[in-house]
C-alpha cells in the first residue's frame, strides 16, 4: 500500500529556499549524501560494539556511488543503519535541528532569499538532493530489521512511504537528475565518472569508508602494440580514506582543512583558525579543531549551551556530539578529538567523570586561549573579527570562573578613549600613566553616546585612558575580576574617582558657603531626585553631572536590571554642578529675582537636571515636560 503524506511546513519552506540558493553550488548535494552514508555506517559501527548480533564485519562497511547514463540516475547507497518506516517519515519529512524556525522567519524578513554562505551554514542535508533531482526515491532497511521500505517524492509538498525491494542492510538514495544543460548555470554532468570522481575528492577525501564506484577504464593490451587494449569495466575507491587528524600537520593542506571543517560543521566558508596536536605521554590522543569565521546563528539558544565535538576511539566515532571535552563557553569550536585509550563503549554519562576526559578538557581549553592569545598578537585584523562574533562567549568564560592567570580577561577587547580600535587590557596597563591609581572605565549604551559624558573631562585633562563597558554583560564581569594585573577596575562616574588637592578643595567649598542659598534651593527642588547638589573640580566644560556612591549600583547597572525586570530602588546620587558654567549663574539669578518657588526657577532646576540625565545616557523622569520646557526655551 502507498502511503501519501505532506511534509512539514518548514521543511517545504527550506526545499524552495535551497534549491533556490544553491543552484550555483549544487554539487553539495553530493557531499551531503556521501556525509549522511558516512554517518550511517558509523552508527552502526558503533551499534555493532554493543550488539554481536547485528553481524557487521568491520571491512564491509562501504558507501558505493552509482550511475545509469540513460535513465539519468544517481545513487548513492551504504550499508550503514539504515532507517525504518517511521524514521524515514520522520527524518526526511521534517526538519530536527534547533532554530530552524527563527532561521526562517529571519530570512522572511529579509524578503525570502538566503545568500549561499547562510544557508550552507544552516546545513541543507538531504534536501539538497532536490537541487538536482526532481524525483527521489530513499531505499532503506534498518539494521536487524527484516522489511525494506521505500520513500519518494519530487520536492513538490507531498513523500510517498510504501514497502520496498532492498534485500540488504542499509540505504540507497536514488536521484532522477533534472535534464542536463538546461541552463549555462548548470555545466556539470553529473552522469560523468570523471566529475564525480572530482567532486568526491574534493569534498569527501578523508571519510572514513571506502566510497566506491564502477568505471569505465582503458587497459593496454599487456605485451602488446601501443594502441592495443580495450575498455574494461572496474571499480574504484575515489578516496584515500585517511581521517584528516591522523596525518602529520604539515602534510595538510588548507583546502584541506577547509574541506574537513565545512563537513563537520555545516559551514560555508573556511575556519578562521585550525588546531591541530597530537598529545604524547601518559594520556595520548589527536585533537583537531577549528575556529569557524562566523557565528551560527543559534550559538546563544538553549539547544545549544554545550560545547560538541567528535570523540573517536581508535578511529571508531563514539559521540558526534560530545559535550565534556571543552567547556560551554567553548562551544564555538569545532572539531574532532580521537583518544585510543578511552574504552570503546564509553557511555555518555560516564564520560562526564573520566579523569582522562576532564584532563584532555583542561589541554584543549588551554590551546584553544594559547591559539586565539597568538592570533590577537600576530593578525590583529582577524582576531578583532574573532573577538565581534565569539567575544560573548569569552566574557561567559570569566564570568563562569574559567579565567585562572586571566588568560581571558587578556584575551577581552574593549572599545577605549585612546582611539578607534579597541584595547586589551594589557595594552592599556602599559599606557598608564605614573601614579595612575586604576583602570578606569565607563559603562553604557555605546561607545558614541558615552564619548559626550561630562565625566570624561576630567580624565582627559589628567591624560588617563578610560575604557567604554558597552556591553550589558561588562558589568556583571566585574564580579569576576576587579582587578587585573594587580590594578583596580574603577567606575569614572564614581565619588573617588576624582581626588581634589586640599586647595581645590579649600576653593570649591568657599564658593559654595558664598552660594549656599542657591544649592540648598535646588536640592530642595530636586529632592525626589538627588541626594545632594555641589560644585565639582571635576567638569570643565559642562554645567552638571551626577555622580554615583564608589560602591553603589551605577546608572547603567540600574537601566540593565530594570530591563531584566529586575527591582531596583531608584539610586539617588549628587549633582555636581560646574560653578563656572553660565547656566549656574543664570540659577544663582532666577533663584534671587524670582525665588525659589517661582516656575522661572523651577523649569530651570528640572532643566539643568534633565540634561545631566540625558548627558550619561539615563532616561528621564518626566520627558514630557523636559520636552515642553525645552520647546519653551527655544522659542
Ligand atoms: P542531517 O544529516 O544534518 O541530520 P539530513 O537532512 O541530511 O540532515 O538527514 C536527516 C536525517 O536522516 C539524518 O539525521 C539521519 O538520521 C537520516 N538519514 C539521512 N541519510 C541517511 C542514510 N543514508 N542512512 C541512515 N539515515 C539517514
């Protein structure tokens, strides 16, 4: 019986985009289809080491490649796991992997196309078949079952299931291959040994099983006259078979590795950076790892908070995805880790508590920061688009408590006063200036609105760097590290940040004893607000700022906290106000003219307030009317 069913909404909806997307670069198909044969044989390889039964001698494995030039078909079969009834429904009918849906909305608003990198990115699969293919028929038997059942379907909505022939384990995937030469975007011939042959090599080299195909060869006759021979018919292994991590580090190429990375991690593009050591002594293994030179798009769900990498055993994938061998924040990396001496059937749960994965963990995360250390001093260029895309996750590495000799925090980049590119901490200790008593630093919205606050006046003339906190998370990093390189961190918005000489100080508090009755009339306007009003030796060019406790929650940390719905008792701080700014003098007036109650006054006092507010980022109490007194002002 045939059985007729639709399939996923999503799924549909990523057929039309891949085979829209990727008609420039449809021999990935192949490479797709080779990638799950491959796959399938080391499930069940791996299936097999717990299940004798199953009868899998470790040689017959094998992915073989086959074409019928006249009814145009391609397939591509193995004698892998194979898949059942419903799990040909299920994984052919749907898409599992995490995000799909947010990756589609997201391309929806971009008006529907994907560039190749994108969706390459997104890993197409199977349903790259269709890029090719307007009909395709799955063939499958499942490991250890007795029936076969057969699926097809011509990419249009709608897979039929209905028992099928196969007398063997394993899957074949059948292409009837759209019309060739239809357009000049479509030159290849995917009929020909010769391109495949190609296309195998290029992208599948170093797949484990033998991918085998028959072709046609000529053979000279032995002994005979140049010229003699005859076609003969053989089969041919098209790749060497050889894991890519097992050979000498200076024998791989960067195509190479390129290749081997795009498979392993869906990618498009290159890595960025490759890691590649074999660890001698008591614990030995290969570990091979790159860096991608983007950042999928689902690095911050839920699905994905663990690191995963390949753990083989001699060879054998024992976990596609295993999580113990870096740690979370580590999880933008990719790769293979192959450790002979762990037990063949090592199960997932029990490797969390192996000794000898935790010590490989330990060595692999100090690579993977000695490798990114290396990048940021030799090719700063490249380490600063390491640092947009995956400098989230180092700052989660400081904050979980992994930054022992802070390897990390030397690692961060943070946008600075010193100029357009950003800075490492170190670079910003050995700028600092004699008896410069901290680090300083400002935390906001952006560097741009932070470069007006009043607070930087002072510290540009004392010529000290402050550092710009942009991130929400800088903040909460501080928890973590208070200090580096023996040097506080400081807020500048903060009451210590500026120490007064005694006579600046004899000079500020004269003044104010001179215009007590003016202070005191604004901190009584204000009281709702502030907590006192002052003058200030810090500000030169603006009338007033408002300065936090040294140890009080800052105005950024405020604006975070109410953002994650957190309470935060409004932090009241004083206002310090530049005695020589004509605003001052023009309140100092009002407040004598008219008085202290008299609106005059008071819009000015709401006025003055406001713009301090607005100068440091923080939203104001009452927008509407700082608005109304402004459009007043003006006109
Ligand atoms: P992916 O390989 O990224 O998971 P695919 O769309 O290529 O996505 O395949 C979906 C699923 O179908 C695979 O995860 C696998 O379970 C199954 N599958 C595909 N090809 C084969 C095959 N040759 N043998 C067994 N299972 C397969």
């Amino acid at each position: 019986m045939i059985e007729t069913r639709t399939f996923q909404a999503e799924v549909q909806e990523l057929l039309g985009l891949v085979i829209h997307s990727l008609y420039k670069h449809e021999e990935i198909f192949l490479r797709e289809l080779v990638s799950n044969a491959s796959d399938a044989c080391d499930k069940l390889r791996f299936e097999a080491l717990t299940d004798p039964a199953l009868g899998v001698k470790e040689d017959e494995l094998a992915i073989t490649i086959e074409v019928d030039r006249t009814t145009r078909t391609l397939t591509v079969s193995d004698n892998g796991i194979g898949m059942s009834r419903d799990e040909l429904a299920e994984n052919l009918g749907t898409i599992a992997r995490s995000g799909t849906k947010a990756f589609l909305r997201e391309l929806k608003d971009k008006g529907g196309t994907a560039s190749p990198a994108l969706i390459g990115q997104f890993g197409v699969g199977f349903y790259s078949s269709f890029i090719v293919a307007d009909r395709v028929v799955v063939e499958s038997r499942r490991a250890g079952a007795s029936e076969a059942w057969r699926w097809t379907s011509e990419g249009k909505g709608e897979f039929t299931i209905e028992a099928g022939a196969r007398a063997t384990r394993g899957t074949s995937v059948t292409l009837h291959l759209r019309p060739h030469g239809a357009d000049e975007e479509h030159p290849q011939d995917f009929t020909s040994a010769f391109t495949l042959r190609g296309i195998v090599k290029k992208y599948s080299d170093f797949v484990a099983f033998p991918i085998r195909m028959e072709v046609e060869r000529w053979e000279p006759k032995e002994g005979g006259k140049p010229g003699e021979g005859a076609t003969v018919r053989a089969v041919e292994t098209l790749n060497s078979m050889r894991p890519l991590w097992t050979r000498a580090k200076d024998e791989i190429t960067a195509d190479e590795h390129a290749e081997f990375y795009r498979h392993l991690a869906h990618d498009f593009e290159a890595p960025l950076e490759t890691i590649h050591f074999k660890a001698e002594g008591t614990l030995e293994y290969t570990a091979l790892l790159y860096v991608p030179a983007r950042r999928p798009m689902d690095l911050f769900s839920s699905e994905s908070s663990k690191s995963s990498l390949q753990l083989y055993v001699k060879r054998v994938l024992i976990l596609g995805d295993c999580h113990d061998l870096l740690p979370p924040w580590l999880r933008f990396a990719k790769g293979v880790v192959d450790a002979p001496d762990l037990p063949l059937n090592v199960a997932r749960d029990v490797l969390q508590q192996n000794a000898q994965v935790r010590q490989i963990q330990k060595r692999l995360t100090k690579r993977v920061c000695e490798s990114l250390a290396q990048m940021l001093e030799k090719d700063r260029a490249r380490y600063a688009g390491f640092w947009t895309n995956f400098g989230m996750l180092i700052k989660e590495g400081i904050y979980s408590g992994g930054d022992e000799d802070q390897r990390l925090s030397k690692l961060a980049l943070f946008p600075t006063t010193h100029g357009a590119e950003a800075t490492t901490l170190v670079e910003y200790v050995a700028r600092m200036k004699a008896g410069q008593e901290a680090i300083w630093y400002l935390a906001g919205d952006e560097k741009a609105s932070l470069e007006g606050s009043p607070h930087l006046e002072d510290f540009a003339k004392r010529g000290e760097e402050v550092l710009f906190f942009v991130d929400p998370v800088d903040e909460w990093l501080l928890e973590r590290f208070r200090e580096f390189d023996g040097k506080p961190l400081r807020a500048i918005d903060r009451e210590g940040a500026h120490v007064e000489s005694t006579s600046e100080k004899e000079a500020r508090e004269a003044l104010e004893r001179e215009h007590r009755a003016t202070l005191s009339a604004i901190e009584r306007e204000l009281a709702n607000h502030v907590k006192a009003v002052r003058f200030s030796t810090r500000l030169t060019e603006s009338p007033a700022a408002l300065v936090s406790d040294e140890n009080a929650i800052g105005p950024n940390m405020e604006r975070l906290m109410r953002a994650a719905n957190q309470t935060v008792e409004p932090q009241k701080r004083v206002l310090e106000l530049n005695p020589d700014h004509a605003l001052f003098q023009k309140l100092a007036r009002l407040c004598k003219e008219h008085g202290e109650t008299s609106p005059e006054f008071q819009d000015h006092v709401a006025l003055l307030h406001g713009q301090a507010l607005l100068a440091e980022g923080s939203s104001l109490p009452e927008p509407g009317r700082f608005a109304r007194l402004l459009a007043k002002l003006l006109a």
